[in-house]
C-alpha cells in the first residue's frame, strides 16, 4: 500500500488549517489516508517565558519581523519523509501555476510550507527553503491562506483524490487554456439552453467545439494566458515550417561537457542546487553546472563562436563560483546579437546518482527561461551509464546537448 503523502506547515496560527479536514474531497481524501497533515508552531520552539516570535528590525522601520531561531527549531522538528521540497510563502516569490502542483504531486513524498506573517521573516529564513512561491502580486496579513491553496491544489492531484485521470488532464490551465463550458440536466433552463451539438450524440462534433471554445473563452478571459498558448503555438508551427521551407536559414549545435565529482562542492544541475547520497559536488571554476555548459557550448557551436572557455576562462577571477545560468543568458545575448534565435534544446545528463527524474520539469523551466523558449521546446532526458567509465564509477557527470536555431 502507498504511504501517504506529507503535509508539514509551519504557522502561527494552526487553527487556520483545522477546515481543511473537513473540506469536500480534501477532507475525504485526508480520512481514506491520502495524506497526512501536520502543523507546526514557531511558539513552541521559542526559549522565553513569553514565547516570542518577532522583533524589531535591524536599521528601523515599521512592523514586526518574524525572528530566524522559532522558525529554524520548527523545521528542524520535522522528520524527513522521502522525497522532500521545502516551500517559503512570500509576495517575493515566482507565481503559483498549475505545473507546480502537478510537479509537488507526482515528484515527491513531502512538502514543507512555512507561512510568514507580520512586516516579514528575518532573511536568513530563505535558506530553508527549495523555492519561494506567491499567490500573486498582492500582500495578506499572513501566508496560511496561500499554503492551503497549495495543500488544496496538490492533494486533488494525488492518486485516489478525485475520481478519474481524465478530469485533471482536461481542466482549466492543464495546457494554458481554460476549460470549455459544462451542461447537464434539464436541457432548458429559463429560456437558456444546452447547445445542440453536445446532445447531437457526434463525439469528433463535440471535441472540435469544446476545443474552440477553450480557446475562445481564454482569449476573452485571460488573455494573458492566451498570448502564451498563442505564442506556444506559432513557435510549433515555425518550427515546422522551418524544417520545410529551405529559404529558412537554420544552425544545429552539438554541447558536450564532463566534470569531475568531489568532496566540499555544490552539485548543481540544470540550476537545480541537488543532494548526492555520497556529499559530493562538482569540480570546477564556476558552479560546475555541467548541463548548462553543455548547452553553452551547443549554441555557440551552431555559429562556429567557439566554447565557453574562451569567453569565460577559468584563469578569469571575475568567473570564480559564477551561476551558469547568468553566462548563458550572456551566451544567448550574443547569438541574438549575431541575428539568431533558438527553437528547441534537447539534452542528456548521465549520472549514476543522483536520481534526477524529480527534477527535470524545473531543470528544463530554468533553461527555457534564460534561452527564451517555451517549456515544452525543452528537453532533458537523465541516464546511467550502467557503473561503465567516469560516469558509472562516479568520478564525474557528464551532458550531451543539442540546439536548433533559426535566422531572425
């Protein structure tokens, strides 16, 4: 039988979260054993008679800032429960979207959610945290409301939650599209009645119109949404026509990079800062990052620019520990500036360990957002090279990549 999938929030106020044992198919889904809850808070991790959780802040200012020591000591309560990812509530964060649950739900075993409260959270709280989320561009007094929509959103994802596959995959935003309208019974209602096509019995009929009506109903409702999918969908068809239309100028580049595994180094991948069972990191005189170098040198080889060493040698102060996914924006700078844009990436990392498959949505959302594509033009595959040289001895990671450009 599947263990059930953890819950752990760090709140002041954990009454807020007692609803939600109740609520429709969340609290069905909590009595059957889907998921477990547990709230934890800051006061009870406090060393002083008043059980203090805030202060004034360094340098002035208004309001009160939560203090590090409560919040660290709740986190550190926590049991580990598998596949963990810690999430920091904050206006500051990347905007919630549908891809993050579906990534949380099917990716791990636990989500930590800590809920700030007041003026904010003493900044030393953000090394706790995997990634740091916001509901929108607005402020709450308090993050509970924001973590129950993340526990709402997640546990309807979970196996058992819901009644079929099929209604999560045709939902609003499962593909930046809003869902098509819904009848049922009676057939007129106040003079309002179902279109004829969904009782004509034609089910190809029916699926055209639900379709257009998706699109329809987005790009009046959400047009931002419909820009994106809009966008989504000219880059497939340029694509295509790019492979049919020879007056269409195209570049494929070829990336390969290793580097070796050692002691006292971050392994980072994909800019994705990753666990090895071992403690091992990645050698070298940036951050290593040896997914992203290899997609470096793809685009600078489809123009015949050399490779990153020749624009960031290692003999360079100004390169020691840099992110890689800052020079690839300076690599992708450069190929625009010769006139070029990419299409698609397509990328292999082989590593005995660690398991990557968790991480591969936000690897691949990393490198699609610094070379200006959409998610889906992003591809990263991970393998093993069955303990077979450097690779399968653990000596090193190594990556393949693959780019395709186009003229502007």
């Amino acid at each position: 039988m599947k263990k059930p999938f953890r819950l752990d929030v760090i709140s002041l106020f954990p009454q807020a979260f007692v609803p939600l044992e109740q609520l429709g198919v969340i609290g069905r889904a909590f009595e059957a054993g889907i998921f477990d809850l547990h709230i934890h808070n800051p006061r009870d991790f406090t060393n002083d008679r008043y059980r203090k959780v805030d202060d004034q802040p360094y340098g002035g200012g208004v309001g009160m800032v939560l203090k590090p020591e409560p919040i660290f000591g709740a986190f550190k309560s926590i049991p580990l429960y598998g596949k963990r990812r810690v999430l920091l509530m904050t206006p500051q964060g990347s905007p919630l979207r549908q891809p993050d649950m579906s990534r949380w739900a099917d990716n791990y075993d636990q989500l930590v959610i800590i809920s700030g409260n007041y003026e904010g959270f003493d900044e030393r709280v953000r090394s706790l945290a995997d990634e740091e989320i916001s509901l929108g561009d607005f402020v709450l007094t308090g993050g509970e409301l924001a973590a129950m929509t993340i526990i709402n959103g997640v546990v309807r994802l979970l196996p058992g939650t819901l009644g079929t596959a099929q209604s999560l995959l045709d939902e609003s935003h499962s593909d930046l599209l809003l869902e098509h309208p819904h009848y049922t019974r009676p057939a007129d209602f106040c003079g309002m009645k179902v279109p004829d096509v969904l009782r004509g019995g034609d089910h190809v009929k029916i699926e055209e119109w639900r379709n257009n009506q998706r699109i329809v109903r987005t790009k009046e409702r959400r047009p931002d949404l419909y820009k994106l999918w809009k966008a989504h969908q000219n880059s497939l068809t340029s694509t295509i026509e790019s492979a049919l239309n020879p007056k269409l100028q195209l570049r494929i580049g070829n990336g390969y990079d290793i580097h070796r595994l050692v002691p006292g180094r971050k392994l980072i991948l994909g800019g994705v800062h990753l666990e090895h069972p071992a403690g091992l990191g990645l050698d070298g005189h940036s951050d290593a990052d040896v997914l992203v170098h290899a997609v470096m040198d793809s685009l600078l080889g489809a123009l015949a620019l050399g490779d990153i060493g020749k624009y960031f040698p290692p003999e360079d102060s100004r390169w020691k520990g840099a992110d890689s996914l800052i020079l690839l924006e300076q690599v992708v700078l450069l190929i625009r500036k010769k006139g070029w844009k990419v299409l698609n990436l397509d990328a292999v990392v082989v590593a005995e360990r660690p398991k990557l498959k968790p991480y591969i949505d936000l690897m691949r959302k990393n490198l699609a957002d610094k070379i200006g594509v959409m998610i889906d033009d992003v591809g990263i595959k991970a393998t093993t090279n069955e303990s077979l040289g450097p690779e399968g001895r653990e000596e090193g990671i190594s990556s393949h990549a693959v780019v395709l450009l186009q003229e502007l």
